[in-house]
C-alpha cells in the first residue's frame, strides 16, 4: 500500500477530504522528524517507538587489498514495536 | 518526547485543538496498524517503510541442559528509514 491508498483510506474513516488529510499527515511526519532531528525519541504506546542512535565512526578492512578506511560516524533512526502491535499483528497468525 | 507533547506540538503548528489532532493521530495508526495486520507494507518517501516479516519456527537449544524446545513463527513489524529521512537526520551531524 502507497501513501495515496492510505490517505484515501483515513479521508472514509475520518470524514475528511484526501486533502486534509495529506495536509495532516505531511505535518504529522514533519513533526516527527523535526523532533527525531533534535535526537529526541517519539513513541505511541499503540504503535511503537522511533529513537536516533549514533553508529560510532569504526575501521573497515578490505577483504582482499587489506585497504583500511575509516567510516565515519553516523546517526540511524531505530523502531521499536509496542507491546500492543506486538499482538495485534500476530492475532491472525 | 511523549505523545502528549507531540499532539500540542502538531497543533500549534496545524491551528487546530488537541483534542482534534489527538482524534487524528488515532485514526492516522489506526489505519497503519489494519493495513499492517492484512500483511499489507506501508511507505511514507519523507519518513520510511513499514513491513510485517515472518520469522519462521525455529529449535533452540538450551546451552546448559541441552533441552531442545520449538520457538513458534511470528510476525515482526520491521522498519526501513528513507534515503531522505537518512540525509535529514544526518544534515546536522
């Protein structure tokens, strides 16, 4: 399913146009990612939580030149599933 | 950053009562969460992808007694961050 179909979908449940509800779902990830930019962390008890955590800069060997580079360090975005997904997803299982 | 704080958040910046972008944020995972139960993936380009994966049954073997025990399948939501939310997350590293 691709954004469109999902924003369709909430539009019949919520009563709203697709409009506003793009509108609403492009300033519900904005949010969430200005506050992930901050390094804070967002969680939804009925969803999950979303936390950025630094890779640190490490040393890589070639396998075959034996070349050494350095890889810089980088910030990645971690999920973690509720509890309550947790279940849900696997009540048909 | 709780869910509280991310709703006030949200609502300053849509104009719009707590209590309306709270209703949105339920509908809004609402949706996700029933699309994510029929095994059905969700993308968002800005943010990323969700995907339900199915670990397969598997024995374990306990270290110590040697007692070997059958884990059952399950499903697991997993999460894959966009190459722009990446670039975002970075930009102020």
């Amino acid at each position: 399913m691709n954004n469109k179909e999902l924003i369709s979908d909430i539009a019949i449940k919520m009563n709203l146009s697709k409009s506003e509800v793009q509108d609403l779902t492009d300033n519900f990830l904005d949010c969430c990612i200005s506050q992930l930019q901050d390094g804070k962390s967002i969680g939804f008890q009925s969803f999950g939580a979303f936390e950025v955590i630094k890779r640190e800069e490490r040393i890589s060997v070639h396998p075959q030149s034996k070349e050494r580079s350095l890889i810089p360090p980088k910030l990645v975005l971690n999920f973690k599933q509720s509890q309550i997904l947790k279940e849900k997803i696997n009540s048909n299982l």
